[in-house]
C-alpha cells in the first residue's frame, strides 16, 4: 500500500539525482556506512513508500530513527534537500498508521504540553539521579530489565544541581541597574532542570545588559514531539504556548540561551500556518524571538568585561548553525570580546555531536561514533573549556570529554560572559 501521505513531499523527493555528495556531510553514515544512513538512502526509502513499493513497517521505522535530524547533508546537497523534514514526515506517517509507544503518547501528549507536570516529572527524575538510584537500578540491572535506554541515560546525564531553577512566576530575574530593554525569558526545559546554573547566569548577564526580564509562564517548546514525530502534539504544545506568552508580545523580545527552543520558536509560524486561529499569533511569535546571543550582539553588548584565561573554543549547536538559524557569528564575537581570553576555532565546529536531543540514548552506538570525532578535533585546540549553546550539547560534550579524560570545561556561552562580568566587578 502507498504512503499516500507523503506524495506532497514527492516533488523535492524527485530532486534527488542519486549524486552521493551527502557522503561528506553525514555523521551517522560516516559511522555506520550504510547506505540507509544516508540522504540518499532516505530519499530513495520515501521514494519507495510514495510509490508503493516498500510498506511502511515497523523495521523501515526503525531504519528512519538512526537520522540525527542535523541538516549536514543538506549543506552538501546542490538541490539543498532538507532531509529531516522528510524523516519527520515518515516518522509522522508511520506513528499515524501505527500509534507510538504508551509512554512516548503520555509524554508528548500530557507531560511536555502541561508546566506542571513537566516539572513534576524532570525533578523526580533528577532526585532519583541526585540520590544514587539510577545509579543502583543500573548495578543490580533493573534499569537494564525496564529499559536498556535508561541504563545509557545514567551513564551520559551529569548529576543536576541540587538547587531548582524557579521557572515561569516562581522565579525572580535581577533587575538592571538602567532598563534599555523590556524582554520574556523563555525558560528551556535542559537549562533549567538539568543545568539551572546556565540559567541563573543567563538571567545575570541580560540584566547587566540593561534587560528587564519577565519570566514566562512557557510549558516546553514542543520540539522533542517534532522530532519523534509526533507533529500533531508539537502543534497543541505551540498553541498552549502561543496562549501563555501572548502577553509578552508587547516586549521587545522573547529570549531563550537554548539553541534547540528558540529555533523550534522561530518555526512556530510555520507549524500552525494551516491553523486559522493560531497562523497570525504563531507567526507574531515567532518574530519576537531571539537566542542569547543573537539577542545580545544586536543589543550591543555591554563592554565592562573583567579578564579571563585560557583558550576557549566553540561548538555550534546544529539549530543555530548555518543550516538553521544561522546563529554563528555572534557567539564567536560574544567570546572574542572577553579580554585575556584567546579563542580558537575548531575544526568542524558545526558538526552535530550525536546528542541530537535523546537521540544518543537510542543510538548510542552511532551517537558515540559521532562524539569520538567531535572530541578529537577539540583536542586538537588544546581548549580548556569548550562553550557551546545548547543543552543536549553540554550534556553530551561533557559526556565526552569524561569519556576521553579531556580536561576541558563545557559551558554556555552566558556562563563565561558572567564568569567575565564578575572579574570585570572585582577589578
Ligand atoms: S539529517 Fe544528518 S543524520 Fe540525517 S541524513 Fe542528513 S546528515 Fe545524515
Ligand atoms: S547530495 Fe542531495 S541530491 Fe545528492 S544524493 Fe545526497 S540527497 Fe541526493
């Protein structure tokens, strides 16, 4: 039976002249070099569920989840396919056709749309962390019996803070000492459960700026649904978002340090275009927002930076490299500012890590292979601290760097501004 569902896809599908030059730009095939791996492999897979010759089975889905959704292919292809919009939209029709695991429903469905119950379910899952049960569950095998998956989770998520981040109207943002900005701190669901420490720092560093900051009342920004999938549930949680920022459009911008949420943000015009009632206020939204740094450089960075040292590199997250948002230039010129820093490029800095949002947990195999190469090319900086704007990234980059006893700290962008504000203060 045709994958009816994909014929829109059919035309961009057809650009593929089958040329292989996405060789060069796929991490997951220079890892596995398998031809399903590849662009062209998943051009000719929905080219074969267009026409009906191939049935869209459970192990065709299962051939689809080894792609990291990173674009690195479309860099490399001269018709510029966009090869994750074309996974996506396999994977869409296949949990469509064939329902999606109880779990992953509850989750999209119920837990990411709803605040309340994201944080109820993100602290309950790092208390476990904190308090040594994963880490027991693993040694006598029960994470192993539940979920092999969560057995890998223990090993790459680092141990959270103990100190909660108070999201939405729980928290309190510092004040700026002169108002030059009015903006909404969209709080992203890594930063502020697994890594509340780049939180606070962002909140500093945007009020030194002359920010004046509300924090918003925002539920997560929908796109682990998306990437699974699960597109329908991206869209009720973009509505359920639209609705609870509307009062923020009168801002001068909706600001988020994670790469991955304002990206999604950007694309919620997109996402709801079809939707009579949300396209316009989806769209408004969309243009409101800005991520740290893009923010901070076109806010012209205050200059009273204190000195730091050392070498810092930088890794760019995929949604804000050149084959999304297009976010690059200003971490780089964010971090070139401090003084007594030196920066140093790294090779192939716009490479995907692996971590591509819980993909390493999946994949791990071919998520590590990815690593292995991103940690390589950071050695050869001799970096002592790798700074990066994604929270997926930081987990996965620490990660590493434990894995090959790298002495290289992994931190956000704001984290060193505001490291560099206090020596600025002290001096
Ligand atoms: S999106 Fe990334 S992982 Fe998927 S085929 Fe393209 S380069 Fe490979
Ligand atoms: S680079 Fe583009 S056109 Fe060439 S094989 Fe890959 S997906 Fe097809």
């Amino acid at each position: 039976m045709a994958t009816t569902e994909l014929l829109p896809l059919y035309d961009t599908i057809a650009q593929c002249n089958r040329c292989g030059f996405c060789q060069a730009g796929c991490p997951v095939y220079r890892v596995t070099g398998e031809e399903h791996s590849l662009a062209r492999g998943r051009q000719a897979i929905a080219r074969s569920l267009i026409l009906g010759n191939l049935e869209l089975t459970s192990e065709v889905f299962q051939a689809l989840e080894d792609c990291l959704l990173c674009r690195g292919c479309t860099a490399h292809c001269f018709p510029g396919i966009k090869t994750d919009e074309i996974v996506t939209a396999m994977r869409h029709a296949y949990i469509t056709r064939n329902g999606q695991p109880a779990l992953q429903r509850i989750l999209f469905r119920t837990v990411l749309a709803d605040s309340k119950k994201l944080e109820t379910a993100a602290r309950m899952a790092l208390w476990a962390k904190r308090h040594g049960l994963a880490a027991a569950a693993e040694k006598t095998g029960l994470l192993n019996l539940v979920d092999k998956r969560l057995q890998v989770a223990n090993q790459v998520v680092p141990t959270a803070s103990a100190k909660p981040f108070a999201r939405g109207k729980k928290g309190k943002a510092p004040r700026p000492e002169k108002v030059k900005h009015r903006v909404g701190y969209f709080a992203s669901c890594g930063f502020s459960f697994q890594f509340p420490e780049v939180a606070e720092a962002t909140l500093r560093v945007l009020a030194r700026n002359g920010c004046e900051i509300t924090m918003l009342d925002n539920t997560c920004c929908g796109r682990p649904a998306h990437s699974y999938g699960d597109v329908d549930a991206a869209r009720d949680i973009a509505r359920k978002n639209v609705d609870r920022l509307a009062g923020a459009m009168g801002l001068d911008a909706i600001v988020s340090e994670c790469g991955s949420c304002s990206t999604f943000l950007k694309e919620y015009g997109n996402l709801l275009k079809g939707d009579p009632l949300y396209a316009d206020k989806a769209a408004a939204l969309s243009g409101k927002v800005r991520s740290f740094s893009e923010f901070l450089v076109a806010a012209g960075a205050n200059g009273s930076l204190g000195t730091l040292s050392g070498t810092v590199t930088y890794h760019d997250p995929c949604h804000l490299s050149n084959r999304f948002a297009k976010v690059t230039a200003q971490p780089r010129k964010l971090l070139k500012s401090i003084p007594g820093m030196t920066y140093k490029e790294l090779p192939e800095a716009d490479w995907c890590c692996g971590a591509a949002g819980s993909y390493t947990f999946l994949h791990h195999t071919e998520a590590t292979g990815v690593l292995d190469r991103k940690m390589s090319n950071v050695e050869k900086t001799g970096a002592d601290t790798l700074a990066t704007e994604c929270p997926a990234c930081m987990m996965h980059l620490g990660y590493g760097a434990r894995k090959k006893g790298l002495p290289v700290k992994v931190r956000h962008v704001s984290q060193i501004l505001d490291e560099a504000y206090e020596a600025g203060k002290a001096t």
